[in-house]
C-alpha cells in the first residue's frame, strides 16, 4: 500500500476533511507521509480555511503521525482556520492526550460533530 | 480426546448439533444454552472448540463469539447459522470466528468443518505453546524500515499471545516499540537531529535516505532483544551510533515547546510503557512492559 491509499480527502465548503482508510499503518508509511508531508500540502493546495483529520479505523499512530498534524495545523492558522480531530481510538485519544494536542484542537466523537467545531455551530464533543 | 462445546437455546438443535458430533467416538460433547451459560461452561470444561447458534437469550452467537476471542483466544468457534442470517456469517468471521456453517447443512458439513478447524487449531496450539517456551529472542537488523514494521507486529503477537497484554495493552506496547525503533533508525544510527525538521521534512528524510548508502551510518545495525516471562516483557533496542542525553530533551507537552517537533517519542513510551531507561551512552533503552495485576503489585511494593 503506498501512503496516498492510506487515507481520502473531500472538500466540503471551505473545510478539508481528510479520512483514513486503514486499520494500521507501518513505520515506513508513516515516514513517508512525513517526508512528502501529504497533510499540510493537500491543504495549502486546496481552497480550504479549516481542516478535519478523521481517524476512522487507524487504531494507532506515533510521534510522526503527531507531526504532520502540527504542520497541518500550522498552515491551518496562516489561513485563521479551525481544526478538529474526529474517530479517534481508545489508543488515539491517549496518543492525543499524553501529547497535550487536546489543548490545540478539539477531539469529537463524529465527523458531523468536528463539522460543527470548526464551523463553530451548536458546538458539543 | 477433544472436548466440544454446543450453544443452543433450542433444545433440539442443540441435540441435532450433539448427535451428530457423537457419530465421531473420539469427540467428547457439552452443552450450553446460550452465550453466558457457554463462558460458564468454557471455565468449567476448556473445550478445543465451540460451535453456537446465531440467535440466543442473554447473550447471541456474535457476542460469544468475540468474548471467546478476547478471554480465551486458543479456542476456536464456528457459528450456525439459520437462513436469512447469512450476513451474519461474515460479521462473526470478522469477531474471529474460525467458521460457519449454515444449519440447513448440518448433517453435511458440520462433522468435517469441525475436523478442518480442530486440526488447524491444535497445529496452532502446539506452535503457540512452543513460542510461549521462548524465554528470550535476538534480532539484529540493518537499517530498514519496513524490517521494523515487521518486526513490531511480530513482538505485538507475541506479548498477546503470552497474555501479557490484552490488545488496547498491546496496541501502547506496538505504539512504544514503533518510537524506540524509529529513534534508533533516525537519530542513532544515521544521526539525523530532529531539529532540521524545523526547518524541513523533506531535507530530514533526505540527510537519513542518503546516509543510508554512506560510512559509517550504513553498516550500523540496530539490535533487539526481547525477554519474556510469565509477568513482564522487556525489550532491549541497541543502535550503533554515538547515543544521546535523553535528559536534556525539552517537555514536549510544556506551553512552550507543544508546536515544537522534538521529545515526543520518548514522551509516548514513557507513557505506555511501565518502564524505560537508558544506558549510560544513550544508545540503548530498555522497555518494560508488564502483566496488569503485576503492575498493581510493583505499585504497591514502592508504597
């Protein structure tokens, strides 16, 4: 599997909702999102002000995985966007915790409910 | 003799499942009336194997069939299925059922899907009872990454099948051993500082691609040993590169530094795992990871 089959990615509106379509990933497919840092430019080339990562099925992800999200958000703020987490884990949520990143943005429960956060609208997690 | 559990609610299909197992002399057959019966009944006889039915009080064929893989993973099951709820077929194969079979073919197929799934089962005890005999393995591992991933997984499956760790426990042990190695690779072995991410992935990843065809960073390895017992698992991770002070690395989850790329490895293991230490050096850490109810009695012995 190469790391663009890892996960999908859909515009809707000005929000970039990016989806990951497998269960695990390996070391070298992490390592290589972070090279290409697939995240932050699929952001930077698409119109989008506020970005979603849904985690769907990935039940674990490390320090790598922790970066790119950084990136993201990083290029996220340069637009004044929002950013929310969404389907994480029992693991990801802890990977997410540990990390202080739920200090940074907002880990829901659904995507509809990371929608809501970055739009801003009735938010609740 | 292998001993076999049948879980009906129907006392019928429960006798028609028995009756024709007993057709083999050699299969030793007990009953159940629906899944929470049946984990009481797996405590009280430890069958090789459990054939239930689909739809069930108290707890369906489903439901069993995932609990009889979390508690007990050595044994196998395959559901019975009625028509119409064939669909459930694939779900209780996605729980970890070894089989179905549908119940209009009992009297065909069961006697022989139990023969196929008993004796790829008992060929899958006997290997998981001779690795639970390892006490220690030695990995030695150029610098490769898919060689980590593999190697991951197969100490992931190792402390699960040893009921070190159930799986939430074992994906924190997979998610430590991941950094440990990572570590090793990029910073040990071909000395890449994380600090150049600040300035670009790309220019990183590039220093360790090209430092893999160079001296000396290519003939380094990367050394793993895993130790086993019956209430922990260490793991030693030992690259060849010239270490580091972990002491000196900034709080990652300190205001300042949050946006910051480095220490967020060493952070994770710290986290998941009960245990880790560095050598003098810095190139070699040690990983352990202990059975639950140990935890508690490590925890209480500091008291």
């Amino acid at each position: 599997m190469t790391y663009s089959e890892c996960f999908q990615s859909e515009l809707v509106d000005d929000v970039l909702v990016v989806s990951f379509q497998i269960e695990e990933a390996r070391i070298e497919e992490f390592a290589m999102m972070n090279k290409q840092q697939v995240l932050s430019h699929k952001f930077n080339k698409s119109r989008a002000v506020h970005a979603i990562v849904d985690f769907r099925q990935l039940s674990y992800f490390g320090s790598l995985m922790l970066e790119d999200l950084l990136q993201l958000w990083k290029a996220v703020k340069a637009k004044d966007g929002r950013m929310a987490l969404c389907n994480l884990s029992q693991t990801g949520r802890e990977i997410i915790g540990v990390s202080r990143f739920d200090q940074l943005w907002p880990v829901c429960e659904t995507q509809e409910k990371a929608m809501q956060s970055v739009l801003n609208r009735n938010f609740t997690k | 003799m292998p001993r076999i559990l049948v879980v009906d609610d129907l006392l019928a299909d429960r006798r028609l499942a028995g009756g024709l197992l007993s057709k083999d002399e050699s299969i030793e057959v007990y009953y159940a009336s629906d899944g929470v019966d049946a984990l009481d009944k797996i405590e009280e006889h430890m069958p090789d194997l459990v054939i239930t039915d689909l739809q069930m009080p108290e707890m369906n064929g489903l439901e069993l069939v995932q609990r009889v893989r979390e508690e007990h993973p050595l044994i196998p099951t395959i559901l019975m299925t009625a028509k119409g709820s064939e669909e459930f077929a694939v779900q209780a194969l996605e729980k970890g059922a070894a089989s179905y079979v549908p119940k209009k073919h009992l009297a065909a197929d069961l006697l022989e899907t139990v023969r196929r799934v008993l004796a790829t089962s008992t060929e899958d005890r006997s290997f998981t009872r001779l690795m639970n005999r390892l006490s220690e393995i030695r990995f030695v591992l150029e610098n490769d990454l898919s060689m980590l991933s593999a190697l991951v997984s197969h100490l992931r499956h190792h402390v699960q099948h040893r009921r070190i760790c159930n799986d939430a426990d074992s994906i924190r042990v997979a998610t430590s051993l991941d950094e440990a190695l990572l570590n090793a690779y990029y910073h040990g072995n071909l000395e890449v500082d994380s600090a150049l991410k600040n300035e670009s992935h790309e220019k990183f990843h590039e220093l360790a691609k090209s430092r893999l065809r160079e001296q000396p960073y290519s003939e380094r390895r990367i050394t793993v040993i895993a130790r086993y017992s019956p209430v922990e698992a260490v793991f030693v991770i030992r690259d060849e590169g010239p270490g580091f002070n972990s002491s000196v690395l900034p709080d990652p989850t300190d205001p300042e530094f949050l946006e910051k790329p480095s220490g967020r490895g060493l952070l994770l293991m710290r986290s998941f795992m009960d245990e880790v230490t560095f050598n003098d050096s810095g190139n070699e850490v040690t990983l352990v990871k202990r059975k639950e109810e140990h935890v508690a009695i490590s925890c209480e012995d500091h008291e």
